[in-house]
C-alpha cells in the first residue's frame, strides 16, 4: 500500500469526510509532509471505492458548494489494520536492531532528542 | 476572477471520464477552488499537471477492467491482421505510381523490372496477411519474422548490383550510397511491428470487424491504391486510399474494439509515411520504434493478463 492511500484510509477511520477535509487531514497526520491534490486524491478514491475500500455517500450542497462524504468500509477498515500491523512490525524491527547496533551508552548520542 | 479559475479547471477535468465526471465534477471544482490561493486565475501548473494526471490514471483503470479487456483482445486481434494489409496496400501504391511512370514513353524496360520488384516487396505483406485470414496464425508469425530477417540481411547488403536502383523496403537507394547497418531498423520495422501484433493477439483474424466488411476494406483499398498510383503522383495518388482509409477510420471509432484497433495500430502511420524526413536511420528507427513499442507494450499487457470469462473453446 502506498502511502497517500494509506493516509487516506487513515483519515477516513476518524469517521467520513468530504474531499477537502481528507485533504487538510493527511496533512495533519503526516506532520504537513503529504499534500495531496485533487487529481491524486480523486484517482486514490476511484480506485480505492473500485476495491470495496472506501465508499462514496450522497452529494450535498454546504454554503453553495458541493461535497461528498467518503467513508471506510469494513473491508477498509480491515486492510488499514493489516497495514497498520505491517508497517509497526516493520518499525519494530528496525529499532531493535538499531538498538543491538550500538551499545547502551551509544544510544543517547546516536539519538539525540529521542527518535521513539 | 474564481469564475475564471473555475472556467480553466472544467477545461482540465477534460482528462476525465464521462460518468466520472458525472458523478464528481462538481465536488472536485469544490475541492480545487478551496486548495487555490486566493486571487488566483490559472490554475497552477502542479496542480494542472495533477489534476490531468488523475484523469488519465482513472482512465487507464477503466481501460483495463475486465470488461474492456475482451474489448483489447478483439482489437489486437483484427490489428494482427489490418497491419500487413495496410503495409501490403501501402506498397502497392509505391508499384502502382512507379510502374504508371515507368510506362510512360519513353519506356525502360529496366524502370519496369524495378516497378515489378517494388511490387515485389510488398508480396511477403499479402502474404502475411492472406495466413491471418486463413486463420494460420502460427504460419504468418513464422513467416513474418522470417521476413523481417531477410529484410534486414537485405539492407545489410551492399549496393552492387547490376540495376542502377537498389530498392530497399520502403525507400528506394540511389546506387554508390552507402548502405549503412544502422538502416537495418527502418528496414525491418514494418515486418516487425507486423510479427509483434501477430503475437500479441490471442486469435489473429477478422471476428470483430466481421469477415465481410474486411474483404471489402481491403479490396477497396488496395483498389484505391492502385487507382491512385495510376491517376498521379505525391498527393493526388495518395488521395483515394486515404479517402477509403477516412471511411475506415470512422466506423472503427464508432464501436470499443474498434477504437481499440485504432490505437493498436497507432505506430503504423509513420513507417508507412517514411518517418520523418530528414532524420538519421538511427533517430528515424527509435522515433517509431519507442513509441511503437510503448503502444504496443500496453496492449500486450491488456490483452495477456487478467482473466477474462470466456464461453466455450
């Protein structure tokens, strides 16, 4: 799973949300490093809904602009934990070998501010 | 000034599907519109890129649903065969001109020979595409490859024969030029172009088109060829095959597959033209040959993945 999909299905477990809302929202769970524009975002959920991932609601007119809230489905829901576990193995992984690469004392200079 | 950014955004969501665009034009001129800066008027060029780029990956995905896959499968099948007849057609029409000039008095009997020879080049198309037909699938891939290695022995060989013309397939060299082992690819393109499609297509023949209308297709056009050929040179030979190639054109981009074929048949045009003028044999041979093989890669790949819920055989 690439990551714009990732953080995508990320933002829609918070609960539904509109293009521009999923927009600003990756943008937060990535600390401001993923931005994703529309035509990406629109070819990730035209995808993402051909997989039985994320479904589309209704279209709906707020203060003269149209939205539509998408939201995970339990398929959705059960790829992001998957991935989720995944991803935390593999993190895992890398930090204990981190660690077994440098000796206690190290580990404090080595990580300066702590990485974890 | 955001009617005016909005005016550009509809132009660009262009690059969507229709029931794409159905469903979503109105939420992504939403979305796009809040993710401008204010004061803008044209769209930014990222965001334009991306916003065409979407487009053309929903598309892509579209293209290879299983749906439209047997759409593909169809579509290489009647190109393995419309290739050589156009090559062939193509070919003719180079004889036809040649030899209608030929005999004119004065006559020489040597500018006839070579009328005959050109002629002759063009037999291993009609051959390959009468095998097509006969629905010897394997014999005309056999055959096509074959050829395309004669051609490019062919092109290797120097110009000293007895004729004062060496024809080579495609061009005509002026004897004392030098044959150069970078002609090799446009020598052997077409021929190639014609075996690749050949494998590519799961049942080369004319079942999607229908046997019937591809014979009067290809006697049309061969006709109009030779028609051509005698009526004149330069524009006014070339006119009557592509009026029956206009007729073609159209009713194939009136059904799916038939746009497909289109598509598959896309490299086609520029080695039957001579590619561009002017440029080396080795620009010419990667300026067809990449994006020939960029097209054609794609529709190998659509035709050969993926399965596809097929009735009986």
């Amino acid at each position: 799973m690439q990551e714009p999909t990732f953080l995508i299905l990320t933002a829609l477990a918070a609960g539904p949300q509109h293009g521009y809302g999923i927009i600003t929202d990756v943008l937060r769970i990535s600390a401001e490093r993923v931005r994703l524009r529309a035509g990406t975002l629109y070819a990730a959920l035209d995808r993402l809904e051909r997989e039985g991932l994320v479904e589309a609601g209704q279209e709906e007119v707020v203060d003269g602009r149209a939205r539509r809230y998408y939201r995970l489905t339990s398929e959705g829901e059960s790829r992001l934990a998957e991935e989720a576990e995944r991803l935390r193995r593999n993190a895992e992984t890398a930090a204990s070998r981190l660690r077994a690469r440098h000796p206690r004392p190290a580990l404090s200079v080595a990580l300066p501010g702590g990485v974890v | 000034m955001t009617a005016e950014l909005e005016r550009h955004y509809r132009r660009l969501l262009a690059a969507y599907p229709q029931e794409h665009r159905d469903r979503h034009v109105q939420e992504m001129i939403a979305v796009l519109l809040a993710g401008a800066e204010p004061g803008r008027r044209w769209p930014a060029l990222r965001d334009a890129y991306d916003v065409v780029r979407g487009g053309l990956a929903i598309r892509l995905h579209r293209a290879a649903d299983q749906g439209s896959r047997r759409h593909w499968r169809e579509a290489a099948d009647v190109a393995a065969l419309i290739a050589p007849v156009l090559l062939f057609a193509a070919m003719m029409l180079r004889a036809a001109v040649y030899a209608w000039s030929a005999a004119r008095p004065p006559v020489v009997p040597g500018e006839l020979l070579q009328a005959a020879e050109l002629a002759g080049y063009a037999l291993p198309y009609g051959l390959v595409a009468l095998l097509v037909w006969l629905g010897r699938a394997r014999a005309a891939t056999v055959s096509a490859w074959t050829f395309a290695i004669l051609h490019g022995l062919e092109s290797l060989r120097p110009p000293s024969l007895g004729a004062s013309h060496v024809v080579t397939d495609g061009a005509i060299l002026v004897m004392g030029e030098p044959v150069v082992l970078s002609r090799i690819g446009t020598a052997v393109l077409p021929m190639v172009l014609c075996a690749v499609m050949l494998h590519l297509a799961p049942s080369p023949g004319p079942a999607a088109v229908g046997s019937g209308r591809l014979l009067i297709w290809t006697a049309a056009l061969l006709g109009a060829a030779v028609t051509g050929g005698m009526i004149g040179r330069g524009p006014v030979a070339v006119a009557p095959p592509l009026i029956v190639l206009l007729v073609m054109g159209v009713t194939l981009l009136r059904s799916p597959a038939g746009r497909r074929t289109l598509l598959v048949l896309s490299p086609l045009p520029a080695p039957i033209a001579g590619g561009l003028p002017g440029a080396g044999a080795v620009a010419q041979t990667l300026v067809i040959g990449l994006p020939a093989a960029a097209v054609l890669g794609v529709t190998g790949w659509l035709t050969r993945t993926g399965r596809v819920k097929e009735s009986g055989e």
